[in-house]
C-alpha cells in the first residue's frame, strides 16, 4: 500500500488538469466510509457514513478547493476571494497559503462558528464580516472578482465541483459500484450536484436524497428564501447557486430534496455523536435526519445500502455541544471523590 497523495494525483485523468498544472494539495480526500451500526439497526439498511470532517480543512470543501486553487494558480492568479458560511472560507485559506496568494473572505456577520471564523483568520485571510446573509457575500463577492483582480473561488467556479465528485469516485472504488440511496444536506446546493456528476461518470447511480433545513428550504418551497434562518449555520441559505443542477439531480436520479426541522437535525447531531462516535457539525446531520425521516415515510424502503455524508468536523462548531451537556464537576485531588463523582463506587 502507498500513501494516498489528494484527489488530484489519485484522479488525475478525470479532473480538469494539465501536466502544466501546479498541484496545490493538503492531500485532502481519501478519508473513511465508515459502517454506521446503529443507523443500520434504526433502519434496517446497510448504512455508511462518508466522512469529510477527516480532510485537512475538517470539511469536504477540500476536494474542491485543491483543485480551483491550482487551476487559478495555472492562470497566474495572485489573489483569490470566496463568499462563505464558514467551511469554503477556511479551506480557500489554508490552499491560498500552500498557493502563496492572498485570501479574500466574506462571511455573514454573527452567523458563523467560531472554529471556522478561526481557521479564516489563523491562515491569514484578509475576513470582512457583512451585514448581511450568505446570499448578500455570494453577489458581493461575485461583484468584486468581476470589477477587480481577485479569482472567485465559490462553487460557481466550475473546477470546485469537478474536485467534489472525487467523493463519489472513492465510494464507488470503496463498495465497487454506488450505493441505492446517497444522503447529504443541501445548502447552497453545490455537493449533491458534484456527487452526481462523480457517479454519473463511474457509470453507476444512487437515488440522490437532499436535506436543507426547514427554515432555509428554498429548493423544497420552489423559491427564494429571503430571511433563512437554521441553527445549522453552514446551510442557512436561502436562494442557492447551484440550484438548477441540485434539481437535475434529484429528478434525474429518482431521489428527493426534503426539508428537516432544527429539532431533528439536533438529534441525529447527538445520535451521530453517542451511537456511532462521529462528531460532526449541525449541518453534516441533516443527511442523516434525512435518512431517518425518509425511512419513516417508506421513501427509502429497508435492505438498501445507504450512504450518508457527514460534511464537516463537530470541531468547528462545539457550542451545540456544550450547551446540550450537563457541566463538568471540580471536585479534590481525591480518589474517593472522583471515583464518587464518577459513579465508579
Ligand atoms: N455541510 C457543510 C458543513 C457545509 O459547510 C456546507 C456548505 C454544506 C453542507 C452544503 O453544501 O453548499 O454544496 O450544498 N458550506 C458553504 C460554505 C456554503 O460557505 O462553507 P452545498
């Protein structure tokens, strides 16, 4: 066995690049497809969850960005800059650093983790908080990498979604063909469109199934959403730029594009959590209450194989966490208080 080498080298002849191509890598992608037991026995499926919180960024924005960061530095680009909720704006960070160029990023102000606001500002980032929501930084940011000499890095940069198919292309070389159902959550609609692609390419299709959020559900509710609002804070998106593909997608493969309340995608967070040991961010569980729900309405019947991907780290965003725990005691340097507290007499 060799070591794995990022999705560019790994997929080399089917992703957008040339020998010319300079390979910005963290060695992102190759990360686990993990058998999720617990899930298999709430649903009577063989479910798998495909973890993307282990790529360098803690998020599947990885596989995207290796491959938009090298093409823009390909065409000589020194700057580049992304709108984002979080995750796309920490790992256009780190690649602009391996890159040598500068990171632009504008986030929604008070509405992203504070894991994330950290990966943006330790790598660098020039960061401006917007007085606004994700949909206000999209057309901003689109505005400024048309008036000035900055590259856009968003997923509206085709060489984003050609990296993000790579997932597919691992599930596929993993279980030797897709799985029957493919669950993930939706936000601004990108991913489910790359996964599609990837399969679509490896000549074998899952039915796509995609979670937004209840109150940011503009593909389930067929129009914008003016005022998303979701503790799922990475997909608190109201009016997608992948949009049209996302619908391609779903109607293509024979799948759906659900909604999930705030209450069940906290849920599935802290089963994930406790039955299976995943910790993932609020947004990566809406795949899996989507999973659980699809189940309850006999969208998804039993037997079938499941993938679930879990889109970013629980790291980034541990508020959810902690406010869901009891506090820790303090208790002596003691034996027999500790062994109290802990419940071990
Ligand atoms: N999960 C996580 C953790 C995300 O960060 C995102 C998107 C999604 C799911 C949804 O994926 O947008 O392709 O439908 N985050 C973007 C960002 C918007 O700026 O980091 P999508």
């Amino acid at each position: 066995t060799k070591a794995w080498r990022g999705i560019i080298e790994e997929y080399r002849d089917r992703l957008p690049v040339t020998a010319d191509t300079p390979v910005i890598t963290l060695l992102e992608g190759g990360t686990p497809l993990l058998p999720a037991p617990r899930l298999s026995q709430l649903t009577g499926c063989d479910v798998y969850l495909k973890v993307e919180g282990a790529n360098p960024t803690g998020s599947f924005k990885d596989r995207g960005m290796t491959v938009a960061i090298s093409r823009a530095a390909q065409d000589g680009a020194k700057a580049i800059i992304c709108a984002s909720t979080g995750n796309t704006s920490a790992s256009a960070a780190a690649y602009a650093v391996r890159a040598g160029m500068v990171c632009a990023v504008l986030v929604p102000q008070g509405k992203i983790a504070m894991g994330k606001l950290a990966q943006a500002l330790v790598h660098g980032a020039r960061l401006l908080q917007i007085d606004g929501n994700f949909d206000d930084c999209l057309e901003l940011a689109r505005k400024l990498s048309a008036d000035y000499p900055v590259a856009l890095v968003n997923s509206v940069n085709r060489y984003r979604l050609e990296g993000q198919k790579s997932a597919a292309f691992e599930i596929v070389d993993t279980l030797g063909a897709a799985p029957d159902v493919h669950c993930l959550p939706v936000g601004n609609a990108g991913n489910i469109s790359a996964y599609w692609m990837g399969y679509q390419e490896c000549d074998t299709r899952p039915r796509m199934f995609g979670f937004q959020a209840a109150g940011a559900a503009p593909i389930v509710r067929g129009e914008p959403v003016l005022k998303p609002q979701t503790i799922a804070t990475a997909i608190r998106i109201g009016h997608p730029a992948s949009w049209d593909l996302a619908v391609r997608a779903r109607d293509e493969s024979g799948g759906a594009i659900e909604a999930v309340t705030d209450r069940q995608i906290l849920a599935a967070y802290r089963l994930l959590a406790r039955e299976e040991g995943v910790f993932v961010e609020p947004a990566s569980a809406a795949s899996v209450a989507g999973l659980l729900q699809a189940r309850e309405e006999e969208l998804v019947s039993t037997g079938r194989r499941v993938v679930c991907t879990v889109t970013g780290n629980g790291l980034k965003d541990p508020d959810w966490a902690i406010s869901g725990a009891p506090a820790p005691m303090t208790v002596p340097v003691d034996a027999h208080a500790a062994a109290s507290a802990l419940e071990l007499t």
